[in-house]
C-alpha cells in the first residue's frame, strides 16, 4: 500500500514538472485594424490621465494659495 502511494505521488509529481516545463502555441499575429484600436485606447487612456494629472495639480495649486493667504493674514509685521 506504502508502494503504491509513494509511486502515485512520484507519477503525479513527474506530471506537474513536465507540464510546468510544456510551451504554450504563439500567439495569432494581430491585424491592422486590432493594432489600430489598441493604439486608439492606449492614446486615450493617457489623455485621460494627463487631464486627471492636470485637475489635480490645480487643486494642489488652489489649496497652496489658500493656505498660505490664511497664514500670512494671520501673522503679525
């Protein structure tokens, strides 16, 4: 029983090593128009960032300048 155990464990662990070690098929080349498309989503995903990244130094930019405005009228000359 301990044999045959120790056998299907050999067997199984021999099975995952040789399946870790198989190489997957190429991938299909892709068409003009897919790389148009992905060239389309990539553009506009960093416009859409550069818009957030300019939102948000406004507000940075905003915020400075009412704080220190509230600073500076407080403090004595």
């Amino acid at each position: 029983m301990k044999t045959l155990v120790a056998l299907l464990a050999a067997g199984l662990a021999a099975g995952f090593i040789a399946a870790s070690h198989a190489k997957l098929p190429a991938a299909a080349p892709k068409s003009d128009a897919e790389k148009k498309v992905e060239a389309d989503k990539a553009a506009a995903s960093k416009a859409k960032d550069a818009a957030d990244l300019g939102k948000a130094q406004d507000k940075a930019v905003a915020n400075y300048k009412k704080r220190h405005a509230a600073a500076m009228s407080g403090k004595k000359k």
